[in-house]
C-alpha cells in the first residue's frame, strides 16, 4: 500500500486480483465477527482498508471503473452478514470459495510478464509468511476454513515471490521522474 501512493503508481497490480482479495477479506471479517475470532476480524479488516486504498489509487489510474469496487463490497458484505445469521458452516464455505482463489489472477499476471518491476518481492515474502503463520494458527484452533485456504497463499506468493527476485535481478528498475 505504501508503495502504491509513494509512487502513486499500480504497476504490478492485478485489480481483479485486489478487488477480490477485498471482497474475500471482507467475508473473512465477517466470519470472524460471528465465529467470534477476534484475531481473523482484527486482521482482515485491516487488510480490507489497505486493499480499499489500493483499489481508490487503481480507479484514479482508470485500472477500474469505481462502481464496480462499491457494489461488490456492498454485495458481499450484505450477502455475507445473511450468510453467517443463517449458518457459520455454510459463512466458511462461502468465504473459502470467494478468499482463497483471490491471488490467481495476480499469479497468471506475473506468469506472462518477464519484467516484474511493479510487484513487490519482499511484500509476496511477507504474503507467504503471513499464509504459513494462518495455516498453523487454523489447524492449531482446528478450523480448517482458516487453515486450508493458505494453502492457495503459500503456493501462489511463493511462486510471485521467487519470480519477482529472479526479474529483479535481471533487469534493472526503469528510471523515474524526477520530482524537482
């Protein structure tokens, strides 16, 4: 997030990617709320506010039209809040299915593209550490709806990450504009 408005750039970024990594952050605060687990709440919400300052700076960009950000996540909160009054089961279900496959689109983008100069390495190594930590912590309270997913994360922030070092190391940064 902060190289995004440092640089105000979104180069590197899938929209699609980060839209629905909001959308399935959303839902996993939602099932914290009503698990209660505090610390899938506490996390994800985070995360749903740095992901929503990205998304506003891919909109400036015209990456993506605004409306689309506002009725997804109107949509999935509403349908989520239903969801988890209905049934928790069915919430984790629903939330496996919209959260884990959230960095498939960022991975076939990084898959086609040689030069990574936009996609964080360090940001996909803390990404695959943070997955590996949610993976022990669920399997540790025993709720496989937060522990399976990371699989999905361990897998494809692994793969971004060791391609971003490699392309890192090949090519050389683009010069920018100075600011003076």
């Amino acid at each position: 997030m902060f190289r995004v408005y440092i640089k105000d750039s979104t180069e590197g970024i899938s929209p699609q990617s980060f839209l629905q990594g909001c959308c399935g952050s959303t839902m996993w605060t939602i099932y914290g709320l009503n698990k209660p687990e505090t610390q899938v709440t506490v996390s994800n919400g985070a995360l749903v506010v740095a992901i929503v300052l990205i998304l506003f700076v891919c909109v400036k960009h015209r990456q993506i039209v605004w409306w689309i950000p506002v009725v997804a996540l109107g949509v999935v909160s509403t349908l989520g809040f239903f969801i988890a009054n209905y049934s928790i089961t069915l919430m984790g279900w629903c939330t496996v299915a919209i959260g884990a496959p959230a960095i498939i689109p960022q991975v076939v983008r990084v898959y086609r593209t040689e030069h990574l100069y936009g996609v964080s390495a360090p940001m996909y190594a803390l990404l695959f550490l943070c997955c590996a930590t949610w993976f022990v912590y669920g399997a540790m309270i025993s709720d496989w709806f937060v522990s399976m997913p990371n699989i999905v994360g361990m897998s494809g922030s692994l793969y971004i990450w060791i391609r971003a070092v490699q392309s890192h190391k090949k090519f050389t940064a683009p010069i920018e504009a100075s600011t003076t």
